[in-house]
C-alpha cells in the first residue's frame, strides 16, 4: 500500500512511477528512448518490492525514484524529476 499525503492508504501501482519517469525523460530529452524504458521499469520494480515487504508513503516513493535515476548516467533527467516533484 502507499500512504498518501493526506493519510489515505491506496494500493501500489508501479505503471503511475514509471509514467511520472518517462515525463521526466520526455522533458529532457524530447522522447522516451529504449534506455528510458528501461530504466523506468528498474527503478518501478525495485520500488514494488519495497512495497511489498511494508507500506511506504509517497515521499519515500520519490525519493526512491530520485536515487534511482541519479544512479544513471542522466543527471539531467534526475533534476527534472526533482524540479517537477517540487
């Protein structure tokens, strides 16, 4: 489950992380590249199963998704996700 900000607990779902990556990819570099893909779809699956050993709040979710992407090779894409979170 995921906490919301509000408190509210609402099921995971993995495709709402990958799309909120592939914008990020999108603002960057004007397309969702293969490479893209990719890595969304790492990042989601190592967050769904986090999810699955215990709730997290959406906070943790995003910076899971922020660490996840500073460990790739596109910076760029990491701060527009950072920019876009704020």
């Amino acid at each position: 489950m995921v906490i919301k900000r509000d408190g509210r607990k609402v099921p995971f779902d993995k495709i709402k992380i990958e799309e909120a990556i592939y914008k990020a990819f999108k603002a960057v570099e004007g397309e969702v590249s293969e490479y893209a893909v990719s890595k969304a779809k790492n990042i989601a699956a190592f967050i769904e199963e986090e999810a699955m050993k215990r709730d997290l709040d959406i906070s943790e979710i995003q910076t899971y998704v922020e660490n996840g992407l500073m460990a790739t090779k596109k910076k760029d894409v990491a701060r527009a996700y950072i920019t876009y979170r704020n």
